[in-house]
C-alpha cells in the first residue's frame, strides 16, 4: 500500500512507515489515545495522535521524545525505544517488540506466590532508583507500564512524560488514580512525587488493592491531600505508610525503600525499629535534630548531635555526645546512661526520653 501519507491519523495494515528504517505495519496493537502497531521486521510503532507538524508545539514536543529516549538507554529495567521520527506529519517511537508480557496490574490480581510478588517490587524500585539516581523524576508511574517478560525481566515500557533539571525535562504527566497530592495541587512534581505513587503501586502489588480505593465514587482527590487511605497489614505496610504521607517532607528517598527491601544485602547499613511501627535505616552519621523531625515528628525536643552511629571492621557502635542543656535528656543504652563509645548488638534499644530505638 505504499507509505504512510498521514490523511487520516490512522495508518493501515500493509502501509509502511519510514525513519532510520522501514516499518511495514502487520498488525494493530491499539488504538487508542496513542495507537500502538506492529511490524513485519519485529518493531512496536508508538504514535502520538495529538501532535501533528501543524501543531506549534510539536517540534518542542519531538525533541523531547529525541532528548529522553537518548539519555535513558543505558538505565536499568527501562525498554528505550529504538527511534524516535516523524512520518506522515506525526510523531512515532520504535522499539523491539516484545510478546508474551504480563503487565503488573494483572499480575498482581492473578494468584502468583508471595515471593513473586517480592522479586517484582524488588525490581520496579530498582529501576525507579535508577531513574531518580539519573535525577529524573518519571511523575507518571502506574503498574499497566511495568512488564514481567518471558524472561522474567521486569521492564518499564514506557517514558512518555519525565521532569529534570539537569536534563531540562518539563513534560509532567499523571493518571488520576495514581495520582500524588503534588499532581492534585498542580504542584511541581519531584522525586517524592514518584515515591508516593510508587507506595500506590506496592500497596496494590502485595494486597491487590488501592490504597485509596474506597474513594474512586467520591471525593478522591482531598483523600490523597490529606492521606485517607487504608493500608492493610503485609510485610511492608509501615513503609508504604510512610510513602504514602501527605507531606512530602516525610516520604522515604527511593535509596530508604530500596534498603528495606533488600535488608540484610548491603553491609553498610545499620537497620533500626522504632517501637515496631516504623523501619529507618540510616548509615555513617550524626542523628540529628531535623533527622528527628522528620522521622519522628512527635520528638523534636532530642538534641542536635545527641549520638552518633558509626561503623567500624568489627561492628556497629554507637558514641555518646556531651549535651550540657539540662532539658535534654541522657541517651540510655538497655536503661543504662550511655558514657562511653559501645559496640551496639541486636535486640539493643536506645533511648532518649520517651524515643526508643531497638537494634534488629
């Protein structure tokens, strides 16, 4: 049928596409808001109906897709497409076509094992740590664009919206379901915006359900402002709490949530429960003041500098600070005042008035 003209947005089976290479469409994949086709020579066409090279945007809108793909090809866990170019006054992305692929979303409500489920929440928070590490903020993550292959790779497929500083991305994106209180407020959307969706995404891994469910028929949006969500109880629900916070302030970083999933993996951390509700996990420094403040907000009367945790070739040890304000309370090791620098064990807890931290 010859090349894609582009007189309708459509491009029909039989019609070839043409960038760096010729795509003969052999099949529809999609049709939608984006339409997704297949080719003869084993190519997924992504087509972006709405930006047209009439549209006064689309070279903005092009050069991102170019920028974007270009700068994450080498990123853990993410299918980057092949080329980005223009046929027919449209906008198409090509990547190899891959088949036989479970999305996350249905993944999670079939009847797979729990350790399964542990594997993938493992490996979409690797590559969003990937992500955020580049410092790219994704700000559309939703468990449809996760893919569990046939290989058992978990791939991130699409990379439609992204925001960076250091890359000059400013494309936001969102699904309402998965929205952020930052999306919501039309806020800027940052790397905490992502972790908040990401808790969203853990949650309904593990549990198969929405944290904020209960509200799809009402008012969704001012549950997500002011963390109205249910969380039942699995292994991680203290820290998908913690994702979920209405203040950003409070949401772990992807490098905390990526350390409680592989607790036990990384020999440079030191892993603390506090009264068996929250796990933080903290290296080499200094608990200080506005550490306190934001894990614990309720003790903002510790002392900066109070103790420090520090690491040595034998183990653990926790050092004593000098606090000459009376108001401050010692710092106890077992009950006891803490004097001297002391190798820490598990099942330790330290104290700080009414804080109690235990060693696990």
């Amino acid at each position: 049928m010859g090349l894609f003209k582009g007189v309708s947005s459509l491009v029909k089976v039989g019609e070839t596409l043409k960038g760096k290479r010729e795509y003969k469409i052999i099949k529809h994949v999609n049709i939608g808001a984006t339409n997704i086709y297949l080719s003869k020579n084993g190519y997924a066409l992504k087509q972006f109906k709405d930006y047209t090279v009439d549209n006064p945007s689309f070279k903005e809108f092009f050069d991102f897709h170019q920028k974007v793909q270009n700068t994450i090809k080498n990123l853990y866990g993410v299918l980057s497409a092949d080329e980005v170019f223009e046929c027919g006054g449209y906008c198409f992305l090509s990547r190899k076509y891959i088949n036989d692929i479970v999305d996350i979303e249905t993944l999670a409500l079939s009847y797979v094992d729990l350790d399964v489920r542990k594997n993938v929440a493992k490996e979409i928070i690797k590559i969003i740590k990937g992500i955020h590490d580049k410092d790219i903020v994704y700000t559309d993550l939703k468990p449809e664009q996760f893919v569990l292959t046939k290989k058992g790779e978990i791939l991130l497929i699409d990379f439609d919206f992204a925001v960076s500083s250091t890359y000059g991305f400013n494309r936001a994106g969102g699904t309402k379901e998965w929205y952020s209180p930052e999306h919501i407020k039309k806020s800027p959307l940052d790397k905490s915006s992502d972790i908040f969706t990401l808790g969203e995404i853990i949650n309904f891994l593990f549990t198969k359900k929405h944290p904020f469910e209960k509200h799809f028929e009402g008012d969704f949006e001012n549950a997500v402002i002011t963390g109205d969500f249910d969380v039942n109880e699995f292994e991680y629900a203290n820290l998908v709490r913690k994702m979920l916070s209405p203040d950003k302030n409070l949401r772990p970083s992807i490098d905390e949530v990526y350390a409680v999933f592989n607790n036990g993996l990384d020999s440079r951390k030191i892993y603390l429960k506090y009264k068996d509700k929250k796990t933080i996990v903290i290296s080499d420094e200094i608990i200080t003041r506005d550490f306190c403040k934001q894990i614990f907000e309720e003790y903002k009367s510790v002392a900066p500098k109070q103790f420090l945790i520090l690491k040595k070739t034998d183990g653990w040890y926790v050092k004593p600070f000098e606090i000459n304000i009376s108001k401050f309370e010692q710092t106890k090791l077992n009950g006891e005042i803490l004097k001297t620098e002391t190798k820490l064990q598990k099942g330790d807890v330290l104290s700080v008035g009414n804080l109690h931290i235990e060693i696990s």
